[in-house]
C-alpha cells in the first residue's frame, strides 16, 4: 500500500503554489464563454428535426419530425487539408467554415441524401476567442446555406501541439435518403454526363497550390494576372455548396443516375467511383467548359501536364450527374433556374479493352 504522508509534512519548510489547469494552457473558462458567445450564430441554423442547445454531452436530431418512410442514414466526415494552413498564414479566415461545410455535404448529396446535421472538431494550441468565433461562425453560414443544423461540436484546446495561432479543423455530417432514391443506380450506355461549374480551386491540391505559390514571385494581396480579385482571394475562394440546385431536382426529376463530387483526384479518379459495372467508361470533352483562370496560372506556373491537372484539380467542374439523355434539358433548365451554370461535358460509352475508365478528348 502507498503511504500518503501529511500535507503539513510533504510541504515543510515550503509554501507550495497551488497549480490549476490554465497554467497548463487550458482555459477552461474561456471555452464556456465561446460556447455562450456563438450560440446565437449557431440558432440560426435550426431546422425541422434539431431543438439546437449546444453544451450538453451530445446534439440529438429527431428524424420522426421529417415524416421519411424507409430512410437510410449517410455520414460523411472531412477536413480542408492544407488549405486551412494558406488561410491561417494569411490571416483570412472568414470563409474556411464553409469550405468544411462544403466538403461533406457535397459528399452526402451524391448518394442521394438531404444533409440534416453537421457537428464541427476545432483544435487548436493555444485558444483565441476571436479567431474560433469566425471560423465557427463561417461553418454555420455554411450549415444555414446547406439547410443543416449545427447541432454540437468540440473546442479541444492542446498546448505545445501547434504552432502560436494555428489550429486544425474537422467536419462531420449525417444525412438521410428514402431506400428506394438511393444513388448512384444503374448507368448504361449513351446516358449524358452534365458538369456543373465549380467556383474555383474548392479544397484539394492546395499541397501542390501552396508549393507553386512559393516558387512564384507573386504578391498574395495583389491583383491577380487572371481576375479582377487578388492572388489571395482567388486561392482561397469557397468551395461551392451544391446541396440546394442537387435536391431541387431530385425532388422534381427522376432523371439523375448518379452524382460524383469532384474533388482530390479530379474527374479521372472521382468519377469512376460510382460505376457499379466494368462495362462502361466516360469519355469527357473538356473544350466544353470555360476553365477558370486560376487552373491556366497554376498549369502554367508548374508546366503540370493536362493528365496531372485532371487527376489534381476539379478544373473547372466541381459535380458531375449522369443522366438519362431523355431528362438532359429539363436538368440543364432545373440547374439554370436555381443559379447554376451546366453543360453537357460527355457521354457513356461502350467499356474497350484499355484499362482507362475515364477518357478525355
């Protein structure tokens, strides 16, 4: 047995401090006063099914309340990657809530799914009331744009992990589908492949993006040589949240296949993704779609080849539907009248013996 001497005894001859938690650089206290200072941002984004208080062990989402019939549960969880770090260097965080929204989101869409939740992971060293606040309240535009509730989340607050001011972020969502709407279905030959334009970079290749960056001579805060924005806000334009134009037409067409989110790996390695069958292959014209110039500065700046561009980049198109070719119109009609710029970029074909799934011309 461990002898416990007395207190009086172990601290002779000494006045010993007594230590608390936030010399250790945890605050606790000023955690809690996030918590009160941001709930009013986070209520905004209340919808049917979420009696949104955050605070308490876990969110809770009613399902009952959206009156599905034999609904399948989606999750979906991502991050920014080294997007989030461009951000932080620059002091411009204003909108990478929304990329994070944006990345799982756009993930539980493709299957069909009506995002309902999202629940956020903040870490950081060293916590700055200020700089949580506008990162969690950009994630919550993003849920209000997304029709999701941010129903809970964690502010993990770790000294000597990260560097003074920097932190990481991590997003979780969870969606519902009705069985028989679930997607990807069965693709067959000469269905019509549809682009919908991306706003920009999104959030993946930025490893590459940050890399070229540094070789270049350019001035971040500068106008860029392709834009009548800076180099910077180009970089670091949001991913664009697909959710709302996606569900109109699922809810209104029949037409939609499948979906494919493109994102790290490009069209060559997201649209495969969703071929249940070996038989067929894409072929993609990519004179169809006006690129943005942010993809000229960065093929240019690195001389990447056009197949690295298209298995790095979104290049252009950030959501891809397959459709039947009988609903095109009325999809490329449901895609204008919500905002949307679509375009036919390709079509299935006839799988041949090459080991290429995705073809360009």
């Amino acid at each position: 047995m461990v002898e416990i001497k007395n207190s009086q005894e172990s601290t002779k001859g000494h006045n010993k401090h007594s230590t608390t938690y936030s010399e250790s650089g945890v605050d606790i206290d000023k955690a809690n006063q996030l918590i009160d200072e941001i709930k009013p941002v986070i209520n905004k984004t209340k919808r049917l099914g979420a009696d949104i208080d955050i605070g308490g062990f876990g969110g809770i989402f009613d399902i009952k309340a959206l009156n599905y019939e034999d609904p399948l549960i989606v999750s979906s969880t991502d991050g920014v990657g080294t997007k989030l770090l461009l951000a932080i260097e620059n002091n411009e965080l204003r909108t990478i809530g929304i990329d994070l929204v944006a990345m799982c989101v756009n993930d539980l869409i493709v299957q069909g799914a009506e995002p309902l939740f999202f629940l956020d992971y903040f870490a950081t060293g060293s916590l700055s009331k200020d700089i949580a606040k506008i990162v969690i309240s950009s994630i919550a535009e993003g849920c209000l744009e997304a029709n999701c509730a941010l129903i809970g989340g964690e502010t993990a607050e770790m000294p000597g992990f990260y560097q003074d001011n920097h932190f990481d972020l991590a997003g979780f969502c969870v969606g519902a589908v009705e069985r028989k709407k679930l997607l990807p279905q069965k693709i067959s030959i000469n269905d019509d492949i549809i682009g919908i334009k991306s706003s920009g970079i999104h959030s993946n290749g930025y490893s590459l993006v940050r890399k070229l960056i540094n070789e270049s001579e350019i001035s971040l805060l500068s106008k860029s040589s392709f834009s009548n924005s800076t180099y910077l806000e180009e970089f670091l334009k949001p991913t664009r949240l697909y959710v709302k134009p996606v569900l109109n037409i699922l809810k209104q067409n029949n037409g939609i296949k499948a979906l494919a989110n493109i994102t790290g790996g490009g069209i060559t390695e997201n649209l495969p993704r969703i071929f249940s069958s070996k038989n067929i292959i894409a072929e993609i014209d990519t004179n169809k779609w006006k690129k943005n110039g942010v993809f000229s500065w960065l093929q240019a700046q690195g001389n990447i080849s056009d197949s690295e561009m298209l298995k790095t980049f979104n290049c252009g198109i950030g959501m891809i539907l397959i459709v039947d070719p009988k609903e095109t119109k009325k999809i490329l009609d449901l895609l204008e009248s919500s905002g949307e710029e679509g375009m036919i970029i390709g079509k299935i074909l006839e799988a041949n013996n090459e080991n290429q799934l995705v073809t360009y011309k």
